[in-house]
C-alpha cells in the first residue's frame, strides 16, 4: 500500500479505536489527568484525540513496515548522534540503548541495525501464539537486528557482553515481575519500573544512551542518541532507572500524545503503601 493510502486508512483505524470500539479511552484519559492536573478537561480531550491520531498512525506504520526497504526505513527512521556510540564500538566496548513507547519505536526494530557500527541486540518479550512469534521475529530481525527474548536475558547479555553489542531496551513499561522492579519518581507517583537496564549497566559498566524518538512530519522521524549515564557502576541500585524515569517525563510532556497512553502504566501499587 503506497504512504498516502496507507495514511488515509489510518484516519480510518483512528475512528474504529477512539469513537466507535472506544478502545481504552478511559484509561487513557484517567491517566492524561492523573499526570496533568494542571490541565483543563478541554485540553486532555486534545491530547487524547492526538494520541488516538497516533496510535493510529502506529498500528498502520507498524504493518508497513513489514515491507519497507532499507532506503526508505534509512530515509524516514533517521538516527543522529550514532557517533556518540560508534567512539565505544572503536573500543571495543558494548553500550546499552534505552527508549521508551514514545513515537515509532515499531520502525526502530528494523531501521536501527544497518544505523549503528555495533552488533545490534534487541531484547523483548516474546509472543505466546508461537506462529505469530515466529513470523514477527523473521521479519524484524530481516536488517539485522538479533532479538534477545527477555527469558535469561541476563545470561544472554553476559554471553555478548564482549562481542562490541549495543543492547536495546524499550524499558517504560509496567514489569511482569514486580518484586524485582524499582520504584521510582514519575510525574511525581511512585511508579513500578524493570530493573534490567541498571542492573546490567552497573554489573557489566555499560554506559547508557537514551533514544528520543520525534515526529519530524508524518511518517517520517528523527531519533537522537544522547548521554544518559556514562559512569554505572558509580549508581547505586534504581539511580539509573530514576534518570531514566526523569528523561522519559521530560520527553513526555513536551509532546504528551505521542506517548503509549492505552497501556495501564500505574496498575500496580507497592505493598508497603
């Protein structure tokens, strides 16, 4: 399906999600209010309909993105900053890469291997219908992006460590296992995140990048690498969680609807509340 087509449908898929199936709404709009007090019931339903807009214009993006090529992936998925990164791989050292469900994380599956110099190692959580597992792993390791699926994922990790790797997470998301998580500051709640990404950067010293993905018009996005910690193992535990948590609020509230709004982020409560 050409782009334009492909973006007149997503007006479609906006219309069956928001107004007709209302998939979510009110968690998204629970949520919008819980973090943006500040704001007036007319602004949330702004920044909701924007959200739908792009969660929309995900879903679509996400489906073509099956059939792209590098050239376009490289055209409309840009990377800046992969210098930062690339002094580490001419030493020889492994980086990790932390994003958050912000923008067209989709199209980062495959547009950022043939981007960086390292061994690209994407770890994610695995699909229960095998069939459907097996079809999405082909297809988003096609540009050469090895997926690491979060089973051991430690192990793994220290396996590849001293291959030059740069290790991707996409680590906003509420954890599965919430006895391990650190709770940290985010938009003023104590909120549950995955430990993994400071653990293993403490562990194995391995500086952390932050990946801010931006709309620049649509359908086409500009991701900028940038610091996030360079000295891990001076953290103590949840430190660098916390930077994180912080860098993803700031991102967040400049550009609100852009973020995963429809995942239940705060279900979880911690128990000595």
């Amino acid at each position: 399906m050409p782009f334009g087509a492909m973006y007149r449908f997503s007006n479609f898929v906006r219309w069956l999600l928001q107004d007709l199936l209302k998939y979510r709404v009110e968690v998204v709009k629970k949520q919008l209010r819980q973090c943006f007090p500040e704001k007036t019931e007319k602004e949330i339903d702004s920044i909701c309909n924007d959200f739908y807009s792009n969660l929309a214009d995900l879903f679509v993006e996400g489906i073509k993105g099956f059939s792209m090529t590098r050239k376009q992936l490289g055209e409309r998925w840009k990377l800046k900053g992969v210098e930062l990164v690339n002094a580490y791989q001419l030493q020889g050292k492994s980086v990790i890469l932390n994003a958050a469900h912000y923008g067209n994380f989709e199209w980062g599956t495959l547009a950022i291997a043939f981007q960086l110099q390292h061994h690209s190692k994407g770890v994610y959580k695995a699909l229960k219908n095998k069939y459907i597992e097996a079809y999405l792993k082909r297809n988003r390791s096609r540009t050469g992006l090895d997926l690491l699926e979060m089973t051991n994922v430690g192990k793994k990790i220290l396996e590849f460590q001293s291959q030059n790797c740069a290790f991707i997470f996409v680590s906003d998301q509420s954890p599965s296992n919430v006895s391990k998580a650190h709770w940290v500051k985010f938009f003023g709640i104590e909120t549950a995140f995955i430990h993994g990404v400071d653990q293993f950067a403490r562990t194995l010293d391995l500086p952390v990048f932050y990946l801010d993905i931006q709309r620049i018009k649509r359908g086409y996005y500009e991701v900028t690498i940038s610091e996030l910690v360079m000295n891990p193992t001076e953290k103590n535990p949840g430190e660098i969680t916390q930077i994180f948590a912080t860098k993803v609020e700031e991102v967040i509230r400049k550009y609100p609807a852009n973020w995963l709004w429809s995942h239940k982020r705060w279900k979880h409560k911690r128990e000595n509340n």
